[in-house]
C-alpha cells in the first residue's frame, strides 16, 4: 500500500554510508595483459589506491597494489589527474603524502616501492609518459615556493632518467604545460601549452618536435607549433597512433572534433566536414581519454559519439556505431589487443539507471568480454530510479538553456502537493552536466526531492558559443539561467514554488550564494566550498585558475569595483534565506576564509546560517565519514526549513533560528 507523507521525508533503500562506498577507476592504463587503475578509497581516508585486473582472466577480483601510507594523488594544478602511468611492466606513480614519484618493477617484485624524484615537497609531478625502452621518462612538474604567490608557481616539462634520477628541464616559458607524449620509433615529442590568463579550454598551442637521448638528457630538436599559433583554438588528449601519426581534439570549428598531424604534413579534420558535436570534454584534469587509436590498426580509432561507442575509419572518414548494450554514457576509453590480436576497448560505462563499470569490449562482436570494474554499490531497483529528462527553457535575453529534471520516485510514498527541488549549479563554472545515472542524485529523489541539473550559459557540452556566455557575465548568466530554470519549472507545475533551494560547490557555490543574494528566488542555499568573496578568488587562489576571473569578470584590480559588485559578500544584506555551508580545512583552492566570512556577514545580519567545517578535507571531500554527513545535514537542513520531518539524522547548529 502507497503511504502518503510529505516530500522530502520518505524512507529511502539508500544510505548515505552507501553514497561513501567507493570511487570510480580513473586514470586507467594497460599493460602487458592487465587494466591498472586509480580509486579513490573512502574507508581508507580518501586516499588514491592503484588497482589492477588480468584481462585474460574474467573472474579474477581487482587486487590493490599500494600499501598503506602511499596516496596515488597529484595535486599539480590542484585538480590533479595524469598520477600514474604503467610501460611495459614499469609503473610510475605520485605519492601526495610527499609529492615524490616512485617507481615499482611489476615484472620483478610489485612490493619493491622505490623512490624515483629526491625529498622536495614543493615539487609536484603529473601526466607521465615513459619511453619505450624504460630508459627516461618525460612529465609535467610544478615548482612551488614557501609563501608563495600564484605568480610564483612555475610550471615546465621535464625528463627523468629512470637509472640516474637525472631530472632536466625539456620546455619552459609557458605558463602551462599538458600532455607530453611520445612516439619512440621516430623520436617524435609532442605537448600542449598556453598562457595566463587563458584556460585549457581557451587558446592552447600545440607542439611537435624530434628528440635524441644522451648524457642522461632528453634532448629536443626542431621543435615547431602545429597547432594554435595562428587559429584561435583549444587542443586537448594528444596521442600517437601506431604508425606515428599524432592525433588531438581542437575545437577550432566551435566544437571539439578530432584532427591528425603527421611530420612535414598538415593538420587534418578526421570527418567529412566539422561536426557540431564534443568529441573531448574541457581539460580540468591531466590524462582525460574520451578517444583512443587502435592497436591493430593505424588507420581507425575508438571515440565517443554522443551516446555511442563508435569506430572512426580516417581513410573512409565515417563513424561507426557500437550496439553495446544499454549504456549510454563513456569515459577512460582505452584500447588493447587480446591474446588472438582482436581490438579491444575498456571504458567506464554506464547508463541512465546503472553506475559506471569499467568493462573490456569486443570491437568487432560489440560483447563485453570482461567487467573489470563492477557498480560500487549494488543496482537500485528500477522501480526507484527517476531518469532526468533534459528540458530547453527559455532564459534571458530571449535566449535558451538546458536543464535535466529528476522527479521524485518511491514506490512505497506519494507527497501531498508540489514536491521541493533542488537546483544544482555544477561547478567549473566550465563543467557539464548529464542524466549519467548517479545513485546520490537518487538519494535525493527517492526521499521525495526533485532535481534541476542546470547546463547555464558557460557549461560544455554545446559548444564554444555557448561556453563563451560566461564571459565578462559570471555572477549574471549562470545566476539568471539557475533561477529561471527554478521558475520554469514552478511554472509547469512540477515543483513548489515556495520550496526552491539551489546548491553548488566550488564555482558551482558562488552561483549559489549569488542566486540567494541579487535574485529573490529560492527559498534556501546549500553551498559547498563555494566563492563569497571574487575578489579574495583573484588574489588567494592556485595558479592553475588565478587568473581565470579575467575572463569571466573583469582584470584585477581594474575592475575591482566589478569583482564587488558580484560578491555575495558584499550584498550579504540581501539574503533573506537560510544557507548551510560545507568546507575543507585544507582547501587551497576555495580557502575556509570564502566561507567563513560569509558565514559571519549572516550571523550579523541575523539570517539563519550553518557552517560544517572538515579537517584533513581539501577542495571536494573524500573521507567516507565526511561525504556521509554531508548529505546528511543538508537533508536536514531542509527537513527544519522547509518544515517535513527527517528522523535519524544529528543536526548542526542554525544560528539566528528557532530551536524546534
């Protein structure tokens, strides 16, 4: 029998504990027969553990690698990515509890951990590429300073001798460095850099060059931009094929599409004609892999098209679709072949109602062959799954933008009226959202909430275009597109009108806190390491993003009287709503003062506020108990704002309102 009880309250099969059970793989590689992979582990503090699969052996259980007191982690533009790399039975990985490389001989001894860079915390290390013959290899390393500057931090390519430990500069001058890769058989070297106050996503340069070996030293010659220097583009995911051909998305056509180069040749579109469609994603991280060159062939690579697998022949310039069963969404594409010389892909896959698993495919048969990865909590049933629907809703300035919507789903509970929603403001402000199945969006939606995942002005995903909405109108694009995607929806009859809350992290918190501060909109704020005060985000903020407000903004302090105009610090008299806050101890890129200061300016004013500080917990939060919490709280929080009761759960303080 159906109960009726109000939204938001509903007894759910998921847990929070569930929601901290484990992390998908990144940074996938494969080797000699085996899939390596980094994972974050919840239960063990969040650190990063190095796993790795036989590919031979389907039923074999993932077996974890690093000992306790190592951490797969890097932290080279605080986002990291790129921690470990794995040829021909060498692995080299990022410790962050030191921030050295070490090294394991996986053919000799995998519990022979040896370190590889000297004792210097300030150096940090990311991307690596080993060369064929395991003689050196070449990386991207970031030199910190103590009371350091942003301006201070240098960044710049280097190789490493694996014998000597000989470390020598191979590329500096850029601001930025991304992607080092080599192709042995020919000496060829390629890498990507740009400048301040440009993003990877912005204008990057492409470089090409042959090296020679010796004296301990990478030597590179005849180095020349191929790329970037005379189009205004963003190329990102260089990888050589097999016959040497390098090949990198650019989306020197509004789009990112997939281009190949060869020595003395020009660069060349891998279609027919661009398309209008992402084949990379903005590069946040080092190592992203949304394409990948066959093994067995050089003239045809793996890609993502849209919703499918597909194989790209560069001769007959088609795609071709994978039936792959029911997944619709891929990230970590890699390729390999079996023991018979088939082409295969790994990839993480996952669907609108399953989490991702990591799984070998069958090119040709289009089979998964091996889940070397499964869900890491179990499938919820069907019957609680609520599938977002993407929704086109008008904006301002006559524009359109792009939402997905979750309704609330339980099979065992019906709520009286409209049900709350919470609208999320992904972070980035450059990133994107999807209806990627996600079992802690179904946390919210079988406990009687709704969801808007909103793809504001500025989000990937449509385009350069549309990502260049966000310039010069970060605080007013995003706001506008949030709060108008909140009222469609209230319009349409499909949430409460006076139970609106938004939430965000990050940049995704500054969207947050400005909705609640120069619109009258929603009804309460969840912000998580969020940005109060942009002009503290322009002087006390990492490198990697210290200058990312010039695009977004204005120059600082130029402009300084714009960078006030959009803090929500600086209007904090305008709230009229409640608004919890979220923060690491140890966040380097949005520090605990953003939020710490806001959380006084409400105090003062006398608006409901709650503050939730973690120690050990830096930008995100990785530690099972802490992510538990988290949602936790924030359910709480609206069960006494919104005024439905939540049972179980240990609330925090709400200074300047009513103890029930």
């Amino acid at each position: 029998m159906v109960e009726v009880k109000p939204f938001g309250s509903w007894e759910s099969p998921i847990t929070a504990e569930s929601l901290a059970s484990g992390a998908p793989a990144s940074d996938v590689c494969i080797d000699k027969g085996y899939v390596y992979w980094n994972e974050v582990v919840p239960a063990e503090e969040g650190r990063g553990q190095i796993f790795y699969k036989s590919l031979s052996n389907s039923g074999e259980k993932p077996k974890a690698l690093l000992p306790l007191g190592y951490n797969c982690r890097t932290r080279v533009h605080e986002y990291g990515g790129g921690s470990f790399t794995v040829k021909n039975g060498l692995l080299v990985f990022s410790n962050n509890q030191d921030s050295r490389l070490y090294t394991i001989n996986l053919d000799s001894d995998p519990t022979d951990i040896k370190p590889l860079t000297k004792e210097n915390t300030l150096y940090r290390y990311a991307d690596i590429c080993v060369d064929q013959s395991k003689t050196f290899l070449v990386c991207v390393r970031e030199e910190h300073f103590e009371n350091e500057e942003p301006k201070d931090v240098v960044n710049t390519l280097v190789s490493i001798d694996l014998k000597t430990k000989n470390e020598t500069v191979i590329a500096q001058g850029a601001d930025f460095y991304s992607c080092p890769r080599l192709y042995s058989d020919d000496k060829a070297f390629a890498y990507i850099a740009w400048n301040h106050p440009n993003m990877p996503w912005d204008f990057t340069r492409l470089y090409y060059a042959k090296t020679e070996y010796e004296n301990e030293t990478l030597n590179v010659k005849s180095l020349k931009c191929i790329a970037g220097e005379t189009i205004e583009e963003s190329i990102t995911q260089l990888k050589f094929g097999i016959d040497g051909t390098l090949f990198f998305a650019s989306d020197r056509t509004g789009f990112w599409n997939l281009y190949s180069y060869t020595n003395s040749d020009d660069v060349h579109l891998l279609f027919k004609e661009p398309i209008e469609q992402e084949f990379a994603d903005p590069a946040w991280r080092f190592n992203s892999s949304t394409y990948d060159t066959f093994q067995s062939d050089a003239k045809k690579l793996i890609c993502i098209n849209k919703d499918r697998l597909a194989v790209l022949d560069i001769e007959q310039k088609t795609l071709y679709n994978l039936s792959v069963e029911k997944y619709q969404h891929f990230c970590e594409v890699h390729t390999y072949k079996d023991s018979n010389n088939k082409e295969m892909v790994v990839a993480n896959m996952s669907s609108t109602t399953e989490s991702r698993q990591l799984l070998a495919i069958d090119i040709e048969t289009h089979a998964v062959v091996s889940t070397i990865k499964g869900h890491v909590a179990a499938p919820l049933d069907p019957e609680y799954v609520s599938i977002g629907k993407e929704i086109a809703f008008p904006t301002t300035d006559g524009k359109i933008a792009y939402c997905y919507f979750y309704e609330p789903k339980n099979p065992k509970y019906k709520g009286e009226g409209l049900p709350p929603v919470r609208v999320l403001s992904h972070g980035g402000p450059t990133a994107q959202a999807t209806n990627e199945y996600s079992r802690s969006y179904q946390y919210w939606t079988s406990r009687g909430f709704a969801l808007a995942d909103v793809n504001y002005g500025g989000s990937s995903g449509y385009g350069r275009k549309y990502r260049n909405r966000l310039i010069k109108q970060w605080g007013i694009v995003d706001v506008d597109d949030c709060c108008n995607a909140a009222l469609y929806l209230a319009e349409q009859g499909l949430v409460d009108r006076e139970k609106l809350a938004i939430e965000g992290g990050s940049a995704g918190g500054f969207t947050t806190l400005a909705s609640v501060a120069f619109r009258d909109v929603f009804k309460a704020g969840c912000c998580k390491y969020g940005i109060s005060d942009i002009t503290l985000l322009a002087k006390e903020t990492h490198k990697f993003e210290s200058r990312y407000p010039d695009r977004l903004i204005g120059e600082y302090p130029k402009d300084k009287a714009v960078y006030e105009e959009r803090s929500p610090l600086f209007s904090a008299d305008k709230i009229t709503c409640p608004v919890i806050f979220f923060q690491g101890a140890d966040d380097k890129v949005v520090p605990p003062s953003q939020s710490e200061i806001m959380v006084q300016a409400l105090k003062k004013k006398g608006i409901p506020v709650a503050y939730v500080l973690y120690e050990g917990e830096g930008h995100g939060f990785r530690r099972a108990e802490n992510i538990k919490r988290t949602m936790e709280v924030e359910q709480w929080f609206y069960g006494q704002i919104f005024g439905f009761p939540v049972e179980g759960i240990e609330g925090v303080e709400i200074y300047n309102y009513p103890k029930n």
